[in-house]
C-alpha cells in the first residue's frame, strides 16, 4: 500500500494556466473485484488522459507522485505530475507539440522525459520546471517508441527509423552532453527498444511487421534474436531486476499463451503460462504477480500469481477496466509502480482517463 510523502504542491504564485498551473482533485474511488483492493480513478476530464505508453512506470517515490499526460490545454499533449497524498496535480510543460503519450520518467533525477519537434529534452518535477533540451535528431528519421531509460537518469535510448532505407537505428542518447551513439543498425521498423534498466549493458528490441524480439549488447554489439521465424513475440519488457528480459508469445498450436523470460546472464529461457488471453503484460518488482489487461471479450485488468517454483499461475479478475482499445493511446499499458499497485488506462469514462488499482 502506498505511503504518504511531505511532498506538498506548493499554492503561492501558481499561474491559471500553462506551465505550473495547478490543479484540484479529480479523484472517484471504484470498487475492485477483489476486496483487499479499490481502485481510484484519478483523472475525470472529457479530454484524453494517459500513463503513458506501454510499460513505462510514471511513479516517483521521493515525490509520492505519478506523471501523467493530458490533452486538457487545448487538445495539446502535456505532461502532468498528480500528487497521491491528496489528487491535486500540476502542469509541467506548456508546448504544441510534445509527444506526450511516448514520454517516460526517471525517479532517480526526478525529471520527466519527452520529444518535442524531433528534439529530446528533460523537465523537471521540481518547481521552477525548468526543461533542458538533450539532442536534435535528423529529420530523415522517424523516432519510434517511448523514450526508455536507465534507472539512473543518465542514458536514453531510441529507435531512429528510416522509411526510405526501411531500417532502424537503435541509439543511445548520453542525457548530460547530449552525445548519440549508434548501437545496432535492424533492417525493418523497431517499434520498442529497451534499455536495461539496472546495467544499461543491453537493448531489449521489438520488429514490428516479423513480431520479432532481439537482444543487442551495446558493447559488443551482438544482436541475439529472442525468437524465430515461427514465434510471434510481441510487448517486450524488462524486469526490474535487470537480469531477464521479457515478451508475450502468443498462442502456437498447442501450446498457451506465454510470458516468456530471457535471463541475459545465463542466456536461459523460462515461461509461463498464461490461459487467460491480455493483450499487455507487466511484471511486479518481486517477481510474484504477472498483470494482464485482458482482450475484447474479456475487458479485466487479470493478476497472474505466480505458483512459485513453477511455470504456472493463479488467474484473477481484478477489475473490469471496459477500455475499448480502440485506439494505442487508451489501451491499459498498465505498470506495477510498487509490489501490488497497478496504474493504468480506460476510457470507460470520458475519452480516456488514468486509473489506479491499490492494496486497501
């Protein structure tokens, strides 16, 4: 269960509008399915709110706060930090232009990361707010993905697709000087690329149209294909404790549904199976609970309990979240940001909005 903070957003000179512009509670508490839980929808505005793509975690501790991104200011992507003390929140950046639903967060430097017109930059999550940009790319290159990071703060990493050449650049980006480097090169289109988030040793990489994973050792620069031909592997993800990597495979003849993991040191595969279809995976800090977000017929947020020494899981139905996925920027993307504390997507109500599903 989360903790309170002294973490406070301070009222005094508070502008009514655009960067610093503060905000009251939106809050409305939800009951889960199970009862040692609820879930508190945190965002209620008609415009779109998200957590951000895929697995990105927008928690951060030192603040007992969440980031988050709103299109609230004029349909304009912005990023928010939501105290979870008291459900009051303040605006961030105030720009046309940022690619707020591909944004992440560094709990370690306390600063939100984004894109803004081809250009990386970092705000951060402390009064005054002030942004730095980091590093301009070409605009030959699509940047593709979220914008993943090492724990640290120190180290971004990106997919720079080339439509003419039909090939990916995974780089990295040195936040301090600005310096890219480019790892590996990928023929076809890298929708997800990783990095380690403990080591920053290695890249986690996703090929849209093979539904391909693969691996690149940003020293040696060994690419590694985590699949074949015949997989179809799909939403990569590390786990927190750097030592695996993971994906969703999906159904092949007999065999279920499967999160599998890579341990990177000991280049060995484990999997579980998965006998209730998600679309999207995560996986708590501890390792115990495995989280799906369900399909079109079954609209749950479902926690997979790992049986531990085995392969095999516990399913259960935690909350019906009713997002229709129709669109990438409400699919759930659901996030541990502790051991037993899910933040997530649904435009059940209004056009998408943040939730957040707690231990009681």
């Amino acid at each position: 269960m989360l903790g309170s903070s002294s973490f406070a957003l301070a009222e005094e000179s508070a502008p009514d509008s655009g960067k610093g512009a503060r905000f009251a509670a939106e809050w409305k508490t939800l009951p889960a399915l199970d009862s040692d839980y609820e879930v508190v929808q945190l965002t209620t505005s008609k415009a779109l709110d998200n957590k951000m793509y895929l697995d990105v975690d927008p928690y951060v501790p030192s603040l007992n706060s969440v980031v988050f991104m709103s299109e609230r200011d004029d349909d304009h992507e912005n990023l928010y930090l939501m105290s979870l003390d008291n459900g009051k929140f303040v605006q961030l950046t105030d720009s046309d232009h940022i690619d707020g639903d591909h944004a992440n967060v560094s709990p370690k430097t306390e600063e939100a990361f984004f894109v803004e017109d081809r250009t990386f930059t970092r705000v951060s999550l402390r009064a005054p707010y002030e942004e730095k940009k980091i590093r301009t790319v070409s605009d030959k290159y699509d940047v593709k993905g979220i914008v993943a990071l090492t724990s640290n703060g120190k180290t971004i990493v990106s997919s720079l697709y080339d439509e003419d050449e039909d090939r990916s650049s995974l780089v990295t980006i040195d936040v301090k000087t600005g310096d890219l480097e480019t790892v590996k090169k990928i023929d076809g289109k890298v929708d997800h690329v990783l990095i380690n988030p403990v080591y920053g040793d290695t890249l986690l990489y996703h090929v849209l149209d093979e539904d391909q994973i693969g691996l690149v050792d940003i020293g040696t620069k060994k690419n590694t294909l985590l699949t074949d031909s015949n997989d179809h592997g799909v939403h990569p993800f590390w786990q927190a404790n750097g030592r695996d990597a993971a994906f969703a495979q999906r159904v092949q003849g007999d065999t279920p549904e499967q999160v599998v993991t890579y341990n990177i040191r000991k280049e060995k595969f484990f999997s579980y199976d998965i006998r209730e279809y998600s679309n999207h995976f995560a996986m708590n800090p501890a390792q115990t609970i495995i989280e799906g977000d369900g399909g079109k017929e079954t609209q749950y947020i479902f926690y997979y309990y790992i049986k531990p020494g085995t392969n095999k899981v516990d399913t259960v139905k935690m909350f019906k979240h009713r997002s229709t996925s129709e669109t990438e920027s409400v699919h759930p993307h659901a996030a541990f940001i502790n051991d037993t504390d899910l933040i997530f997507n649904s435009d059940a109500d209004g056009n998408g909005n943040v939730y957040l599903l707690r231990e009681k």
